[in-house]
C-alpha cells in the first residue's frame, strides 16, 4: 500500500494567515531609536548621559530600564528606548565630542518569537543562530534576504529585526514566509 502525502500551497500574499505556527513575526511598538558614534575616551560620559553602560565588545548589548545599546562596531551603537523617551535630551547631556541623530522614524523593528524563531531568521540570514555562538543579548548588523538589518537576541526563542521603513514591508514578509515554511 501507497501513502500519498499531499502539501497545501499557500498564496504568496495569504501573509499571516495560518494559525498553526509556532513561531509568531509580529511589529514592535514605535521607538526611539539613535544612531551613536563616539571614541572610545567618550564612553564613559556618554554612558553616564545615559544611564546605561555601552558595550565596548562585538555582538553584544546593555540595557537598562526600557533603554537598550546594541553595539555596532568599535565606535558606533544603536540605540532603542521606548517612543516617548528623553533618550534625545540625555544624550545631549554628554559633552564630549560624540555624533546621535534620531533615526526613529528611519527604522522598523519586527519581533520573531516562537519555538523556531531561529530557523525563522536563518530563512534568511546565513549568520550562526545557535545560542553558544549567538546568546541571549546577542546583536550585530546583518542581512536579511537582500537587505541589511540589525539583528538582536531578546530570549532564547525571540528576536528583533530592525531594518529601514524602506524596507520593512519586504522584511516582514520574508520572516512570515519563512515561519509559514517551517510551521511544526
């Protein structure tokens, strides 16, 4: 005896509509976002200003409170607070020689949590999502498909992507698509 298996396909723009994912790619409620470069003998009075220490090392991030410091490279963060954070005026605060422009409206963050999460990004992304090379509070810039983002491990199982308002609507159907293709 034969057993056929049949797949149910799915229409490209049917975008979110199955309910047996384990796996959710949601949008992350409006923030405050800073673009930060900054020496390293600016460091410690910006974090200061902050009120958060900023990571000095790759792929790793602080927080504090709501207000996050991703590290993006030897002198640059990005930094997330919640939308009506005074992140602006405490930055503003540091007077040392330092660049913060406001990309709050530039940037989109879509959360991917789930059992799966990592297989989810890694449709996509080719970096090592296993948690002893990518842990908890773990961030870099990446890619994402064809597009860059910052990519940030908030729990074992929950990621956020930030990428450009541009390209948003691209990223968060990549990351449906790709939960949708590994729905256990």
């Amino acid at each position: 005896m034969v057993e056929v298996i049949g797949a149910t396909r799915l229409h490209p723009l049917q975008a979110g509509h199955s309910s047996a994912l384990s796996v959710s790619v949601t949008l992350a409620e409006n923030a405050t976002r800073l673009s930060l470069r900054a020496r390293e003998d600016a460091i410690p009075a910006i974090s200061k200003a902050l009120g958060l220490s900023l990571p000095t090392k790759p792929k790793t991030s602080t927080s504090e409170g709501t207000r996050s410091a991703l590290w993006l490279g030897p002198d640059e963060w990005l930094i997330i607070d919640t939308a009506d954070s005074s992140v602006v005026a405490d930055i503003a605060k540091a007077k040392v020689l330092h660049s913060a422009v406001d990309i709050s409206h530039r940037n989109i963050g879509i959360l991917v949590s789930g059992k799966g999460a990592d297989a989810v990004v890694n449709g996509g992304c080719p970096q090592d999502l296993s948690l002893a090379v990518f842990p908890v509070g773990a961030a870099s810039r990446t890619v994402l498909g064809k597009i860059e983002i910052v990519l940030w491990r908030l729990a074992e199982n929950e990621f956020r992507v930030e990428c450009w308002r541009s390209f948003s609507n691209y990223a968060y159907a990549f990351l449906q698509e790709s939960a949708r293709d590994i729905a256990v």
